[in-house]
C-alpha cells in the first residue's frame, strides 16, 4: 500500500537550511546601530545650527544636497532603466535555428533569474552615483536660481557677466550629466538587445535589427548627439575663460576660427541627429553612420586643424597687433575681478643718500615704526606672560593698533590661550570640566621696548592689567580650545572650571569659575549625551555624573573653523586675529566671495598665492586659502567670533558684489548689514591679508596696463623672497601691518604693504633692486557703520628701470656683509648665543626707501627668549647700527634725522647716567642699566679691533698689544654686563635670563 505525501510537503525541500533567529536578531541589531549613528552625526549638526540661530542655513544646504541628489540621481537612473525595460519588453519571441542561435538562448535562460534584479540594480547604482556628482554642486544650483546681474556685459558676445557667474556652470553641470545618462542608457540599449536577440548576426555578415531595436537605438542616439550639440554649443562660453591661448580668453584664433567653427558644427549636428530619427523609422543605417562620420571630420578639421593653421601662419608673425584687442580684454577683466583697477600709481624717484633732517616731514612715520617682529616674540610673551604651560601663545602674534589716551599705537597682540596637551593630568574629568578655557590678551607697543629688550607691555598679567579698559577674559573659542568642554550648571552649584592661578596662601591656589553664556548644544538630557557620546567617541560624555540639567557641550571653537561650518559660500582669511572690542574679546575675520567663470579673467590658485614664508613657519597660526583656482574675488564680508560664547556676527562689507548678493538670498538673514558695526569694531577692521597677497601676486604683472607692453614681458615683476629664511627655502617675504604715510598721502594711516623687484630673465637671473612698492589703507575709521574714505586704496610705487635702490635680499646681504655691523654681532654670540634677524620692513620716507630691521638675540638654553638689542637701517647704501631705532636712524642721516623715533630715550639709563664704561669699574652699577653696559662694551670692543688692525697695519706692535688688552677688557665688562655670553669653568651654560618654564606649583616669569 503506497502513501502520497501532500502538496506542501512536495513543494518544500527536504534539506532547505534554516535560518538561525540569533543571526536576523544580530543583523537587524547591526543595521539599526548603523542608521542610529548616523541618525546622531545629523542630530547634532541641527542642535550646533540650531544653538547659533542658524537653522535655515543647514535646512537649505541638506535640502538642496538631497534634491539635486535625486535630481542626478533620476536623470542618470531613468534612462538607463527605460533603456534596459524597453530591450526586454520588445524581444523577440522565436525558435532558435542555428547552433549561435541555440548556444545565445542558453546563456539568456542562465541570466534569466538575475535579470530582473539587474535591471533595477544597475541603473540604482548608476543612478546613486550621479546623484552623489550632482549633490556636491548644491551651491551652483543655488547660484543660478538666486542669479544677480552684474550690471555688465563682456566684450564677446554682450551677455551679462552674471551669466557666465552663474548660469553657465549651471547648464554645463546637466548638460554633463544628460550626456553621460544618454550614453549610458545607449550602451545598456546595445547590450541588453544583443542578449534578448534585437540584435543578432546575420546569416551571411552583417547585423541583423528588430523594428523594436532600430526604433530604440536611433532614437537614442538622436538624442544624444542633440545634447552633444547643446553641449557644443555652451562651451562657446567656456572660451571666455579658457587657458591655452597667449592670455586666457577668447584670442584672435578663437574669434576668427574655433568659435564660428563650433558654432557651425552644433547646428551640423542637429541635422545628423534628424538623420537617426529617420533612421530609426526606415532602418536605413548607412546615410547616419556617414553623416556621423563627416560631422567628426568637420569638426575635427574646423575646431582643431584650422584654428592650428591660422595661428601657426598669420597670428604668429603677427602676434602683437593681432592679439592686441584680447589682451587688452584680459588686462582690463583681471584688474576688475580682483579689484585693483583704481589703484593709484606714483611714479617715484627715490634718493639713496640721507641728508641731516630728511625725516622731519615723516615724523609721525618715524615714530610709529614697528620694532617688535610678530614672527619672533612669541617665545618671549611665552616666557613673561604664560603663567602656567597650560596656557599658551601661538607661533605668530598679529599686529593690531589701539586708541589708548586719544594716541593711536601699533600694537602686537596675542590671546593667553589653552594648551590643552600641557595639563599635567590628562583625566577626562580635567580635559572636559576643569580645563576649558584660556585668559586674556597680551598686547606691547609696536614700536617701544624695556631697555633690557624686552617688549613693553600696555596689557598683561592675570587678572589682566594696562591700558586697556575693562573686558571679559575668558576665551572659550580660539585657534587652540580642546575638541570639546563640557560647561555650565545649575545656579549657586560650586565653580569647578579653572580660572586662573592664585597666589592666596589659603585655598586651593586657583580661582573656579562657571560659564554662564549660551556657547554650545545642551547636554542637559540623556539622549542628547548619548549622541554627542557617539559623535564623540566617548562613553564619558553619558556615564560620567559631572554633567547637570544646564550643562552645555562647546565644540567647534576655532574661529576660522566655526565661520566655514556656518558659510560655505566664503573662502575665509587664513589669520583670524583677536581685537578687544565693546568688552570683549572677538576673533575678527575676513570672508571672501569668489568665482571661477568671471570672463576674460585670469585664474588665480589661491594657495600658491597666500604661501610665503610666514604660512610655512607658523602654519598653526596662519593658513593658506583652500587650493581653488578662481578668476573673481571680493572681501565681501567682515566677521566676529566672540571668544567668550562663540556668537559668530557676519557684515556685509562690500554691498556691490553679485556674488555676495546672490548667496545673501540664498540665505536672508544670515549677514547684517555693515551699519550694525560699532565705532570700536571698525578701529580693529583692518585690510584682509590674503585679499592683498592675492592682489600683490597680479600685480607683478597686471601692473602693465598696455597691451603691447604687456606682450613684450620686460617690465614683469616679481615678489622678493624672505631675507630673513635661508637662501634655498625660497619663500616670498609676507607683506607687513605698519603705520606709514605714503607720497602723495595727507596723513599717516595704518597700512599693509609689500616691495617688488624685476622678474627673472629667461637665462633664470635676477636683479635684486627694488622696482615697486604697494600699500593698502587698511585702516577702515571709528564711526559707526562709516567706512573711513581712504580704506582699502591701493597705492603703488613705480621706481625708474634703472634704480640703483637695493631690493629686500640686497639690503639684507649689505647688512650681513658690513664690517662694523659683523664685528659687533659676533661679540653678541659669544657664548652661544644667537643672533635672530627680524623682519625686514621698507618704508617709502625721507624722500627715499628706509629698511629696518630689529635685530634680537638668544641666550642658549631651552627656556631662552629673544630680546631686541639693535637696530639695523639702510637708506641706499648708507647703513645705521646702533642699541635704539633712534640713534640708528641718526646715523644714516647726517647725527640728526629731524624725527624722534618711538623708542627714542630706551637707552638712557634710570638716573639719567649715559657713556661708556672705563676702568675696573662695573658696567651695571657705572650706567645703572645692563642693557647700555653692554651696548658700551660692545663698542669699546669693536674700536679696540678697529685700533689692532691699524697698528698691524703700521706695524707697531707696542699700540697692537695696548689694543688687544683694551679688547680684552671690553669682551670682560661684556660678559659682566650680560652672563648669558660665556659659559663657566666646568664647560655649563650660565643661566639665561628668561624664566624658568611655569608649572601648576609655582608662577611663570611675571
């Protein structure tokens, strides 16, 4: 008797595996993790938005990411998988009958069961990865939607330039996409025909089509070869800013050949695509396949060989007169686009030799001359001021002037900041609670110093004390606060962030405070601790019990960094610098506005241009700007971070900028308008540094403004390398902040300046003589909202070709190789100490060029810091050396130079004493300062030497041996008066005259 078993259990597999329950639990678990993380990387970007009142900024970023996300993602996907379901859905339905035939059938019915997963999948992934392309140009669609017009056309074709700005990239962005979908799409026609059997080999030769197939593949194909056109057509337009020819743009070629050319071959290839549509209705395929072939020939010989031709046998011999309109064209756009087209040129004749009373006219010049390097003080504002080595100052000080008793002075600044790698205890609990922020600035006098060298100090110490009126200290937000702080509590709680270090014998030798703005996300909540734990990486942030209801979560901090998160649309100055302004301190920036489409204009790479020798030495204080190419730039907008809670104020600076205009639509709100600036902000705003490096880079060229001038190259410039970094560094000297009144100017105005010198021959030489001079009125006033009237004028020196006045390398190799100069520097290294040359500055006064540079020195030892012991100028080949700018100034013109300078009277000593010392006597206690002992030593040292090498050369030995028993006793009265220049009988270094490191258990060198 025989069993039948049911149909469910015919229909399942005896041996079918089962799946384990764990296994989907762990999956699902694994994906669910997945998409919550994610879910809390965005979360907490809305919460940082949401805290600085800036929601609709992120909500009109991710919403325009995700749409032209889906819209690249339609455009690529939809025609590839019509494309792939239309092959399918008119195959052929027929009987194999030859043995290719057979063999094609069992490949289809192998693929069969992955077909329908491929037709999906392929033109989702196709389709994912377009979308991710068209995403990463949210901006330019924002761009062409919120369009301004420039209110002018280029000399082309008579567009507006907003076009090209803002439309034309665009356009080209879908015409990129519709071509590479179309082509896509006509290979997935192709193939998926073939293995459906639309397409088969014919019997004899040839290829066999369907109706279904022709009608698909001509019409495709139609299609494409109309957007190719279209995309033809456009990229007339990119000629405007096209590199390649004598000067980017259009040039006589492009004008006469390649643009009617193009012009002529898009409309050819309308028609070819009217052949495929005929084509795909009659099956004819010769007549298209021809036309397509002569169409590429065309082009080929029209937009290729015949421009090649034209430009080899008639523009060649010709190039000057024929390229003349063009370059002139380039000329004019690229002074427009990086706005230096009003800059004033002075031709100046400088004298080289300084006359008794050359500077009485630039008095006020003289006096304000910066002494204190920002490059190079760092060290000692670290020694003096840190405190603790908690704190910590960065590689480069910015310069910044302050009204202190209605003076206006030159000032070198810094913020005390956080060092956050300097706690000596590295628990959590110290990192995110107790060690939050840094405290106050330090600012010293541009052109003074102490007379041991040291800078003199308008505000220092903690609590902070000077000259500066009452602020807020605490800095929260800077270019060195941790990753994250955890701060904040509940009203009365007991402070636990560190203040400051105390002196009180009572207590815990510090001062706690609480932050009590609104500077960050709450994490007062545990799911809000669970996605910054998450964010974070740290499970601290949700375990830890040190956090309350009103803890708030600061991360983000540096200023730079916090105004990109905030406005992508702006490139932002690489050195953000901090100003103590309305009683607080706020970390002042520049946002640049840029494009890359602004006709004729020639494209600037932004990182190249803002590198000198600065960027590479201090590159945690001062950054280049991003590695873009651009050919339009404006410092549109003008920004404050408060170092205190981290508010970020953007103003518009330059209220005709279309692009700025633009992006202001884009987002409404965001930037205020420049009126809402106080009086004491403007005193701070100064002339953007990288907006002038860029600008100064043009110009070595764009100075020419004569197209024929232009073309010969002869009068092309160049920037000098830093004199101060070695030789074979060949990193451009950085321009410099100083107050200086140019030729023509009525007054002296806070400035930025730069030199220039000839550009190399072809042969690579060089001369060093200087050939220009550029200063930008960087001083924007003090009213409310009122931009001073001068502000950002350019101002250029133009030196005759034959100028003998030397150039940055040159002067700097005058002051090396001077004899006396020498002499009296390798005393100063006796010892092991080290002679540090400052920066090199050249001011255009006394009718001439004045170099100055300080020249400071550093004893060895690892807690050593520069102090300024001389000063070295030049004026043509005549050079000053001397302990005070004053007398060095003095020396180079004439005893007297009709002007005081700023540190005049620094080497007088507390009792009024001045001279030379003598005898056996002590340095110190015969001119009551060490510094004037030494400067008195140094000297006697070197007329000593001076009298050896005249006696040897009379050869009278008796007044040599006198000569050398008076060098002697000078290199002795030098070491008493600085120890720092010998070292002791066992071979150690006498100790150096810089405070020994601070740690938490004692005070720095205050």
């Amino acid at each position: 008797m025989s069993t039948s078993s049911s149909p469910t259990s015919a229909r399942m597999p005896a041996n079918r595996p089962r799946r384990s329950p764990l296994l989907l639990t762990l999956v699902s678990v694994a994906i669910l993790l997945i998409a919550f993380i994610a879910f809390t990387q965005v979360y907490t970007e809305v919460l940082w938005f949401r805290q600085i009142d800036a929601a609709n900024v992120f909500r009109t970023m991710w919403l325009t990411r995700g749409l032209t996300f889906l819209g690249g993602f339609i455009l690529m996907a939809v025609p590839v998988w019509l494309s792939l379901h239309l092959a399918y859905r008119h195959r052929p339905v027929y009987a194999p009958t030859t043995p290719r035939q057979e063999n094609l059938d069992r490949y289809r019915e192998a693929i069969e069961p992955l077909r329908r997963v491929a037709t999906i999948a392929i033109p989702a992934v196709m389709g994912v990865l377009a979308g991710i392309t068209a995403s990463a140009h949210w901006n330019t669609i924002l761009e062409w939607i919120n369009s301004t017009s420039f209110g002018s056309k280029d000399p082309q074709f008579g567009l507006d330039k907003s076009f090209f700005v803002f439309v034309l990239p665009g356009l080209r962005l879908i015409g990129n996409q519709l071509g590479m979908a179309l082509l896509l799409a006509l290979i997935a026609a192709l193939v998926a025909h073939y293995l459906f059997g639309g397409i088969r080999p014919g019997e004899q030769k040839g290829v066999i089509l369907t109706k279904a197939a022709q009608w698909q593949l001509g019409i495709t194909v139609a299609v494409l070869v109309i957007v190719q056109a279209g995309r033809l057509w456009l990229s007339r337009y990119d000629r405007m800013t096209a590199a390649g020819g004598i000067v980017p743009g259009v040039t006589y070629v492009d004008d006469h050949a390649a643009l009617p050319a193009m012009a002529i071959v898009a409309i050819a290839a309308v028609l070819v695509a009217l052949l495929f549509v005929y084509t795909a209705w009659k099956g004819n395929w010769r007549i298209s396949i021809i036309a397509t072939l002569t169409l590429i020939v065309l082009g080929g010989v029209s937009i290729i060989a015949y421009p090649a031709l034209l430009q080899q046998f008639q523009v060649n011999p010709s190039q000057q007169s024929k390229e003349s309109d063009y370059i002139q064209h380039n000329i004019d756009a690229t002074r427009d686009a990086f706005d230096f087209d009003d800059i004033e040129v002075t031709p100046y004749s400088p004298s080289t030799t300084g006359k008794k009373g050359d500077l009485r006219k630039d008095a006020e010049t003289a006096a304000s001359i910066r002494l204190l390097d920002p490059n190079l003080v760092s060290d000692t504002f670290r020694q003096l001021q840190q405190v603790r080595p908690y704190y910590s100052f960065p590689q480069k000080l910015d310069v910044d002037r302050y009204n202190i008793d209605g003076d206006m002075r030159d000032t070198v600044i810094s913020v005390r900041e956080l060092a956050p790698s300097s706690v000596n205890n590295q628990s959590w609990f110290n990192r995110a609670i107790v060690y939050t922020h840094g405290f106050g600035v330090v600012a010293a006098n541009g052109n003074q110093r102490n007379p041991d060298g040291e800078p003199l100090f308008m505000e220092s110490d903690i609590p902070p004390k000077g000259e500066f009126p009452d602020y807020e200290p605490r800095v929260y937000f800077g270019e060195s606060s941790p990753d994250y702080s955890i701060v904040g509590a509940p009203k009365g709680a007991t402070p636990r962030e560190l203040d400051y270090p105390s002196d009180e014998k009572s207590g815990s030798g510090q001062v706690n405070s609480t932050f009590s703005g609104d500077g960050g996300p709450s994490v007062g909540n545990v799911f809000n601790r669970l996605a910054y734990a998450l964010k974070f990486q740290d499970e601290q942030i949700l375990l830890s019990d040190a956090l309350n209801e009103e803890s708030q979560i600061l991360y983000d901090r540096h200023p730079r960094e916090r105004v990109e998160k905030l406005a992508p649309f702006l490139k932002v100055d690489g050195d953000p610098y901090p100003a103590v302004v309305d009683g607080k301190i706020k970390w002042i920036l520049d946002g640049y506005t840029t494009a890359e489409d602004y006709p004729y204009s020639t494209p600037q790479p932004l990182q190249q241009a803002t590198e000198d020798s600065t960027t590479a030495s201090a590159p945690n204080s001062v950054a280049t700007l991003p590695d873009d190419e651009v050919n339009y730039i404006r410092n549109s907008v003008k920004i404050t971070v408060d170092a205190y809670d981290g508010s970020v104020d953007m103003y518009q600076w330059d209220k005709d900028d279309p692009v700025l205009k633009t992006w202001m639509k884009v987002f409404p709100g965001l930037i205020k308008s420049s009126s809402e600036m106080s009086g004491d902000l403007m005193s701070h705003v100064r002339y953007p540094e990288d907006m002038f490096k860029v600008q100064r880079d043009l110009l070595t060229k764009y100075h020419v403004t004569s197209a024929s001038e232009f073309y010969s190259g002869q009068d092309f410039w160049t920037l000098p390398t830093d004199p101060t970094t070695k030789a074979s560094s060949g990193l451009t000297q950085p321009p410099f902040y100083m107050t200086l009144q140019m030729p023509g100017q009525q007054s002296p105005s806070f400035s930025l300046t730069s030199s220039y010198i000839p550009a190399r021959s072809s042969e690579g030489q060089s001369r060093n003589n200087l050939t220009g001079f550029l200063s930008a009125d960087a001083d924007a006033g003090s009213k409310k909202g009122e931009t001073a009237e001068g502000y950002g004028k350019l101002r250029l020196l133009q030196l005759p070709r034959n100028t003998t006045v030397p150039g940055p390398g040159q002067a700097q190799n005058n002051f090396n190789t001077a004899p006396d100069v020498q002499r009296s520097l390798n005393l100063l290294r006796q010892g092991e100490s080290e002679v540090e040359n400052g920066n090199l500055l050249t001011l255009p006064i006394g009718g001439g060029l004045l170099y100055v540079q300080p020249v400071y020195v550093r004893s060895a030892g690892e807690t050593s810091y520069p102090l300024l012991q001389h000063v070295l100028v030049a004026f043509g080949e005549d050079i000053g050396f001397a302990p005070t700018l004053d007398e060095a100034l003095d020396q180079v013109f004439g005893g007297d130079s009709g002007a005081s300078a700023g540190d005049a009277g620094t080497e007088d000593s507390g009792d009024g004493e001045s001279g030379s010392t003598s005898g056996g006597e002590d340095a110190d206690s015969k001119s009551g300062s060490p510094d004037k002992a030494l400067n008195d030593a140094l000297q006697e040292a070197k007329k000593a030497m001076e009298d050896s090498d005249a006696a040897l050369k009379d050869g009278d030995f008796a007044e040599y041996g006198k000569a050398q028993d008076r060098l002697k006793k000078a290199l002795e009265d030098a070491v008493a008066a600085d120890p720092s220049l010998a070292k002791d009988a066992a071979g150690r270094e006498s100790s150096a005259p810089a405070s020994e490191p601070a740690d938490e258990g004692g005070d720095s060198g205050n």
